[in-house]
C-alpha cells in the first residue's frame, strides 16, 4: 500500500522555507548522563575503554563524569580516578558535570578545561534535585561559574525541565527563558536545553526557540537535549536543526535517563542521531560503524541490548 492508498498527500511542501546547519556537534554524554542511572556499578576499566572508543570513533565532545556526591549517585563516585586514568585524544573536549564549589574545586584539580552546571526551569525539580527554590540555585551556581571563567574554564548551563515537569506539568516558555538568561548572564557560554521528561513536540521546540531569539538569544547560544519517552527525539532535533541549532546532546546507545525524574526514558541515541544527520547532509565527524560497535560493546558489559533502533538494525543486518 502506497501514500495515495493510505490518503496521503504524494509530496509534502515545507511550511515555510529553513536552513540546516552545515555542521553539528554532538555532545556525547553517555558516559555521564548515560551511566549515572545504571543501578549496578560499571567498572572503572570498562568506563575508560568506553570513553576512549567513543574518542576514536571521532566524536569531539564526550561529557566524561561528575564531581557529585557518592551518595547522591554512586555509579560516579569515581570521577578523579577517571580522569587520572582517561588518555585524552587530542582535540577532544571532556567535559565533567560540577553541582558546587566543592565539585569545581575537584575538577580544577583534574586539570579539566570544560565545565557544566544542571539547573532546573521549574521549582520543584530543583527542590528535588538540589534541595533549594528556583531563585535559591543561583546564588548556589553564580560563584561557581565565575570562580570557573576566571580560571579559564568554559562552562555550559544545563537547563532541566524545560518542556515538561512531572509535578507541575507543562512548563511556561518565558520562565524557562528567564532561566536561561540569568545563566548566560553569570558566565555561561552555553545552554542545553532538556527535555527531561521526553514530553516536547516539534511545536514547542520551535516556540522556545522562538523566545530565545526574541529575548535576544541566539541558537549559537543554544544546545538541545532531549529523551525519547514518547518517540519524539529525533523529530525535535529535526525541529532545532531547522532553527539554526548546531549542537545536540545524546548518548551513545541511547543510554540513560534521570535518576531524580522516574518517569524519563533513554536519551537521544548518537548512532540515531548521526544517521538522520547523514540523510540530511549535515557534518558531524563521526564514525557510524566504529560508533555503532562501541555500543554493541557496551551493551553487552551492561547485561541487555541497545535501544537505539540504528544499532539494532545495523547489528541484524
């Protein structure tokens, strides 16, 4: 059965007209985002050759740890022996998740060039994740960010909750603006912007975008981060793409999820991600195979198989 048998139209006109970005880069967070909710410890080995595969197969950012508490996530209580023990590829970022002071001044002595803090757009997701009022994270974050830039550091701004909350509910466009913005203004060089809870659709995405630019932001300020709970991931970056966004978050395998949100599923899978982006011409640097076999690798030290449906096809082929 073909489009006209089904009552679909034979060929589909853009809205309106768009232009992709050339090239994207993929912030790979698997290492971080990926593994922090896997309830049986990885061995540090494995997270080193994990790291280092993902290194060869060419992607250029790869977020390797964060400097939190033990009891808070446990799976990464090994940060410094990590980064003691990870051979950096040259050109390579790894950039580390940093909650305090305490965690920054861990990091600086690691000798990391890249930062990032995880704020919340909603009030009650940063009393959940870190036990303060929305207003409160600033003043927690604004130290840590300055004390960062001077000392040379970039620093990215993780917005959470920004299309959904699963306690509040849907998310309102300008609260998550002036989130962002206060962040920006603190020092931030970028934003991520998450889907947390995997609840965005094409529409918000380009609502909330549109409110950036209106308030003066622009997409070369911005990153997207979305999880796949309602099969939507791909079409939201599609979406972000055509607004001019040139760097994605995901996690190769589609690992991950949120260990203060139950309800949020795996993160955008990279192997997904760069296939769509090869349909669509875009640049990314990355090698589909070896990308797609350090996941197989992975999957099989986790117990299960990947989710990501590239991996899987491309296994049974």
């Amino acid at each position: 059965m073909g489009p006209r048998e089904l009552g679909l139209p034979m060929q589909v006109v853009p809205p309106e007209p768009f232009q992709l970005p050339a090239a994207v880069t993929i912030w790979e967070v698997g290492p971080r985002d990926g593994l922090q909710n896997e309830q049986e410890i990885v061995p540090l080995d494995v997270k080193l050759e994990f790291l280092h595969r993902l290194a060869d197969a060419g992607l250029a950012v790869v977020e390797t740890t964060s400097f939190v508490r033990p009891e808070w996530v446990p799976q990464l209580a090994d940060a410094a022996e990590l980064l003691d023990g990870l051979q950096r590829t040259p050109g390579v970022r790894y950039p580390v998740l940093v909650p305090n002071s305490r965690g920054l001044d861990r990091a600086l002595q690691a000798g990391v060039s890249d930062v990032a803090i995880f704020a919340s757009a909603t009030e009650t997701f940063t009393r959940r994740n870190l036990n303060r009022g929305l207003d409160e994270q600033f003043v927690m974050f604004d130290p840590v960010v300055r004390r960062a830039v001077a000392e040379g550091l970039r620093v990215r701004g993780y917005v959470s909750m920004c299309f959904g909350d699963p306690w509040e509910g849907p998310v309102a466009v300008d609260q998550v603006v002036s989130v962002g913005r206060r962040l920006l203004e603190m020092g931030c060089e970028q934003l991520s912007l998450g889907d947390t809870i995997g609840v965005a659709t094409p529409g918000h995405v380009e609502a909330l975008l549109r409110a950036f630019a209106t308030s003066g932001i622009g997409v070369d300020r911005l990153a997207v981060h979305f999880h796949d709970t309602y099969g939507q991931a791909l079409a939201n970056t599609h979406a972000a793409l055509r607004a001019g966004v040139s760097t994605v978050d995901s996690s190769a395998g589609g690992l991950g999820g949120c260990p203060y949100a139950k309800s949020a599923t795996g993160n955008l899978a990279t192997e997904d991600l760069v296939w769509m982006l090869d349909g669509l011409g875009i640049e990314h640097g990355v090698d589909l195979g070896a990308l797609v076999e350090t996941s197989r690798w992975m999957a099989e030290r986790l117990g299960r198989p990947s989710p990501s449906r590239v991996v899987r096809a491309l296994a049974a082929s």
